[in-house]
C-alpha cells in the first residue's frame, strides 16, 4: 500500500467520526472491534 493511499484513507475515516460523532452517534469499542450506536442500535464497525 502506498503511502499517499493510507494517508487518504486516514482523513477519510477521520472525518466520517467527526460527522458520525456530530450527529451525536457514539462508538464502543469491544475487543479487536467497534461499534457504532446510532439511534439506540448498535452496528460493528470492522
């Protein structure tokens, strides 16, 4: 993997949790995992 690629990659996912957290969804984290809890439902997040 190129460089240039994992640093776009990085912003991409930093701003899709800045978004997700404001829209006052939250993340749990449990083992390897996350969760994304939106509106009381939790999905994995890989």
């Amino acid at each position: 993997m190129s460089p240039g690629f994992m640093d776009h990659a990085l912003r991409l996912m930093d701003a899709l949790i800045k978004v997700m957290r404001q829209r006052i969804h939250d993340f749990i984290r449990e083992g390897d995992y996350y969760k994304v809890v939106v509106s009381g439902e939790q999905l994995e997040w890989l």
